[in-house]
C-alpha cells in the first residue's frame, strides 16, 4: 500500500484537529507536521519531501495564495477556507497547478473521500508520467509484441492506463509493461467482449472482475468508479459481456 506524507498549514488549533480527526480511516497517510504560520513551513519544505498540504487562506504575515506563489515543490494542496464565496475567484486560477480541490471546512466531513480519491488519482498519473519520462526510446515498445522473452497474452492484462501517448498494461501477476501507443492504435487489438473503457484513462479486462453496480466496478482492491460520459454507454454491455462470460 502506498505512503503518504501531509502537512497542515492553518493558525486554527480546532481546525487543525478537523484535519487529523478526518484521517483516522486512513492508516497510509502520515501527518509530518502542522503550522500555525506559512513561513514556518516553507522553511520546513526546504529540507523536507511530503506529498500533500492542507492550507488555510487567512493567517497572520501570509495568507495561502502567498504561499503558493512561494511554493517551489511539486506538491499537492487542498485548501480549506471559512470564506469560500470572498476566495473561489482568486483559488480558481490554481487549478492549473496542482491544487485539488477548494472547499469550504464546514463542509470537510462531506468532501474529504473524494478529496482522498482525487489526490490519489492524480498522484498515480503524475508518478506514472514520471516513469515515462526516464525511460530512454529503446526501452519503449510497439503494442503488440515480445517483452524480451516473453509474449504477452491479452487474457493476462487486468488493467490498461492510457497515459498520454503511452499505455500501461498491468498484468494478472502484478508486473507492469509500457508502451508507447494511443488509444485509437491500441483498440485496434482489443476483443470488445472483453476490454471495455469505463473512464478517459482507463480500460479493464472483464475477466478480472470481482464486483459490478451502477456506479463502480471493482478488479479486486482496484475500484473505479464509472465514468458518467461512459456509464450510460457500456454499463448494459459490461453486464451482459460478463453474464455471458460467466455463463
């Protein structure tokens, strides 16, 4: 299971708390810190690594937007606020980096799983680009074809992520595969009774799932929850393509 680090950055003691009691579900996250002031903790971010903030807005010697603007890391932010209407203008334009969600704290009970599911999500996508970009050209392959010495069977592949131009098969065994290949050029190959696309980045093998409803599918502990663009398109395939699987 995966680790994650997270500070909180406000100079409420009780909405601190609000924070922390939140994550008692959440056994892979660890809080590294918490700061009453947001320059005490861009001087802790100088020599530490940490994958998520919690940020207020208002507090004393600079507010959260300054302290974005002075962030240098590449780090995910959630930011938590009393006055969201005063803010959501000026919050808007960091969504173009890496800011989460914006969301009033009264309402953090409401918003916080899918504040984990979001972060999650893009943090798969931003290590997986990052895998990308290490490999060297000859170590990315054409779709179909041998990885060394072995072949790769179609009913091995669980799960497929379309990562930009490249793809990512995760086999049954755990092992994954990257190949540079769009969407378009790796359907080509797949049966449709067999692969369907339940969101923009995602397809699936239906011979590896485990549970179906009308809103998520589930491959084991891989849950996705059912893109609405595509809910209404495949659901009734999804369904039909397993019972006959299945017999």
């Amino acid at each position: 299971m995966e680790k994650y680090k997270y500070i909180i950055i406000d100079d409420e003691h009780l909405s601190q708390l609000a924070v922390l009691q939140r994550f008692k579900d959440y056994p892979n996250y660890f809080c590294a810190a918490t700061f009453y002031n947001p320059k005490e903790a861009l001087d802790y971010l100088q020599k530490n690594n940490l994958d998520l903030i919690f940020l207020d807005i208002e507090m004393p010697e600079m507010n959260g937007f300054q302290f974005l603007e002075s962030l240098k890391q590449d780090i995910f932010v959630v930011i938590l606020t009393a006055y969201p209407d005063k803010y959501s203008l000026e919050a808007h334009k960091f969504y173009e980096g890496n800011l989460i969600i914006f969301s009033n704290k009264s309402q953090l009970v409401y918003y916080f799983p899918k504040i984990i599911t979001r972060f999650e999500k893009l943090y798969a996508e931003r290590e997986m680009i990052h895998r990308i970009n290490k490999l060297s050209k000859n170590q990315i392959q054409t779709f179909p074809k041998k990885v060394g010495d072995m072949t790769i069977l179609l009913t091995d592949i669980r799960i497929i992520e379309v990562v930009g131009h490249h793809i990512v098969l995760k086999m049954k065994q755990g092992e994954e595969h990257i190949f540079r290949m769009t969407f378009s050029e790796l359907n080509k190959f797949l049966p449709k009774n067999l692969f369907f696309r339940v969101r923009r980045n995602i397809i699936i093998n239906i011979i590896y799932v485990t549970a179906i409803n009308d809103t998520t599918v589930c491959l084991g502990e891989n849950h996705f929850v059912i893109s609405m663009k595509f809910n209404s398109n495949i659901l009734s395939d999804l369904k039909k393509s397993i019972k006959v699987l299945r017999g």
